[in-house]
C-alpha cells in the first residue's frame, strides 16, 4: 500500500512522536485525528495517497472546523469553538502558505480569461482549473464566491 512516496505523511507521523516525547495532548490529539482521516481513505482507497491527496483532506478537515466554531459561536460554547481553533491552527502548519486576497483575485482574473469564461455556466470550467492551484491554499468557499461575483451572479 506504500505505492506513492508522501513525504507530507511522513512529516505527520514524525510530529505525532515528538509530540507523544513532548507531553503536547493537544497537538497529538489532532496530529492523530489527521492520521487517522489519512488512513481512513487510504483503507477506503485500497491505496496510498500523494501529498495533493493529503493536502486535500487537511482542506477539509480545517473547512469542518471552521464551520463547527460558527456553529458553537452561535449556541454560545466558546471553550469549544476555541478547541477547534487551537485544531485549525494545528492542522494549517501542514498546508502550504495561504494566499493574500490580491493573488486568489489575480488568479482568478487570469483563468476567467483563459478559459473565456463568461457567465455563471462557467462556473465549473473556472473552478477546475482553479482548484488544483489553490488547493490547501484559499478557502474554495471563498473563492467560489468571488467568482460567483465576477461571473455576474
């Protein structure tokens, strides 16, 4: 099952022992929580996944936190919505360095026009060659909504 070389996971396996050396219950709590997500798909798969496949499953795990706070915010259990924070930050030293709002707008200026995009039917065109770029490193969500913008929605 160890087809493609992920050094990604192999940094996360190594941060869960240091972790476990340190006594950080947190930061190993969540680094195990990664771990697991990760063998999850592997088991479900059949097969060992890439650092892009790790990266997008950090993405999702980070979107899930971020939609847990707003819901703890709203019923008013801060502790918990902190928990989650203290995970998100955790789970964002793996992913690549986030790109400023004036990159995600150049990027997306520049595949609207070379995909002629040129309506909200384009949505998918513009999103598919946008998200391997952006993967790991913009909020799609966001993302989606400013093409949504652009696009005349």
């Amino acid at each position: 099952m160890d087809a493609p070389d992920s050094s990604l996971k192999q940094r996360i396996t190594d941060d869960m022992k240091s972790a476990m050396r340190a006594g950080e219950k947190e930061r190993l709590g969540t680094i195990r929580l990664i771990l697991a997500a990760i063998k999850q798909v592997e088991v479900d798969t059949r097969k060992a996944l890439d650092d892009t496949s790790i990266l997008a499953i950090l993405d999702k795990m980070v979107k899930q936190r971020r939609e847990s706070i707003a819901q703890y915010e709203k019923a008013g259990r801060d502790e918990l919505a902190a928990k989650e924070q203290a995970e998100i930050e955790i789970i964002q030293a793996y992913l690549p360095e986030q790109l400023s709002d004036d990159e995600i707008d150049a990027l997306i200026a520049a595949t609207i026009n070379e995909t002629g995009a040129g309506s909200l039917r384009d949505m998918g065109k513009v999103m598919g060659k946008l998200k391997p770029k952006l993967q790991g490193r913009a909020d799609m969500g966001a993302v989606s909504a400013k093409i949504k913008q652009r696009l005349g929605a």
